[in-house]
C-alpha cells in the first residue's frame, strides 16, 4: 500500500482533473496559479463521489463511515 504521500499525490491527481472538468461551473473558482485547495473543493468531489456511489447501488453514510475508518487507521486522527 502507498504511503500517505503517494496518497495524497494521486488525490491531488483526482482533484487536479476533476476541477479542470468543472472549471466552467463552479461557483467557488480559486486562482489555478494558486497551490490552495479550497475545502468547498475537495467537499464538491467527494459529494460527486457520494452521487456515483449512490449510483451504483452503494449507501454513499456507508461508504463515509468506512472512509472515515480508513482515515483513522491511516492517520490516527478520529472525528
């Protein structure tokens, strides 16, 4: 398994493609030159990701409950 940098590399990957496709509109647009993420951002994915979830026959509160296990696994850090 990657580590948390390679993680966060391929999230930002995701992230990077996900706001090029929707850089026509979004209402919270950040300067591209930019290296801040704005949360709304990265909330706007994971809402999308949700939908897809959803989508495919998958409870999007299970999937979060299951993401936020990994996080706290991976992080130590519980919400």
């Amino acid at each position: 398994m990657p580590d948390k940098v390679k993680h966060a590399e391929l999230a930002q990957k995701a992230l990077d493609a996900y706001l090029h496709e929707h850089s026509g509109i979004r209402r919270w647009c950040h300067p591209r030159a930019s290296d801040v993420i704005g949360e709304c951002d990265i909330i706007d994915l994971v809402t999308d990701l949700m939908l897809l979830a959803e989508a495919k026959g998958h409870d999007p509160h299970g999937v979060i409950r299951k993401v936020e296990a990994h996080l706290q696994a991976e992080t130590g850090l519980s919400s």
